[in-house]
C-alpha cells in the first residue's frame, strides 16, 4: 500500500509518497509535467516524521545527506544511475558523462541523462547536481528555477560542513 502526505518546502509543497520498505517518491510541484495524487493511494501525514525532519535540516541548511529507506521502482539501469546520484557530494555538480563513467557506461550520457529524468525521489536522489558537460543548467523535472534554486542553497551551506 502507497501512503502519501504533502510537506511544505521553499519550492512548495512536496508530494511525497511511500510504501512499506521506504520512500517511492518525493516529487516538486512544479515543472513540465507534475505529479499527482493516485486514487489508490492513501494520505496518511503521520507517517512521515524522519523524511519531514530531515528535509527541514536540508531546506535550513543543517543537513546534506538523508538517512531512510528508499525504494525506486525502476529498471536496473535507472536504479544503477540513481545510487550514483547519491554519490555526488553535497555542493558539487557532475556531468552526465562524468555519471556515465562513474556506472561504468562511459559511452551512455545520453542514457544516463534519461535515468536522471525518470528519478523518482527528487532532492534526496540529487539529480538536480548533474549539468551539462560545459557547467549549464540542463532539463530538470521540477523545471530549472527549482533546479537553480536547489544548487545555489547547496552551494551557499556547502562551507558549513567543511572539516
């Protein structure tokens, strides 16, 4: 069973939505094509207390790396591609090419840069710091003001963490 709640953000209100094994989704509200609600999934905003703490220690800038349980559907490509998402450190931009040869495909940007666009936990998979291989911004599902939005926060606490 799909439990879902909504929690408040600076880039609005993120619908997020899990299963018994962990996060299946965390999606922005914005962007070509959001997400919506599914008829058979049920709201349920108590159960959802670690991710709501946790991205509140993102969005204040106290927090880089997220601990809970997730659980992407996918295809073995795209999962592959997302574990190497969470892999890039906080602050920090790769390329799609850089992502390609980091899963051993160096040859599959453009393969990589699709399985970035099927991510379905946004923030916490970080597929918003991967850019083109010249450093511009490229395709975000939450759309680029997000995706600006997210590397310029980053950036801007990155120094808070440094040893």
């Amino acid at each position: 069973m799909y439990r879902y709640t909504f929690i408040p953000s600076p880039l609005g209100d993120l619908l997020t939505v899990r299963d018994e094994v962990g996060i299946t989704g965390l999606y922005l509200p914005t962007g070509k094509h959001p997400v919506t609600v599914r008829p058979e999934w049920m709201r349920d905003d108590g159960a959802f207390a670690d991710i709501r703490t946790q991205l509140a220690e993102y969005f204040a800038g106290t927090r880089r790396d997220f601990d809970m349980p997730l659980h992407a559907a996918g295809t073995a490509f795209q999962k592959l591609v997302w574990t190497a998402l969470v892999d890039i450190p906080y602050g920090e931009t790769t390329s799609y090419g850089k992502t390609a040869a980091a899963v051993g495909v160096p040859d599959a940007a453009r393969a990589v840069g699709l399985a970035n666009g099927q991510n379905p936990i946004s923030i916490i998979v970080p597929c918003h710091r991967v850019v083109g291989a010249n450093g511009s911004l490229t395709g975000y599902g939450g759309g680029l003001d997000a995706k600006r939005w997210l590397l310029t926060h980053e950036a801007s606490h990155a120094g808070l963490f440094a040893s």
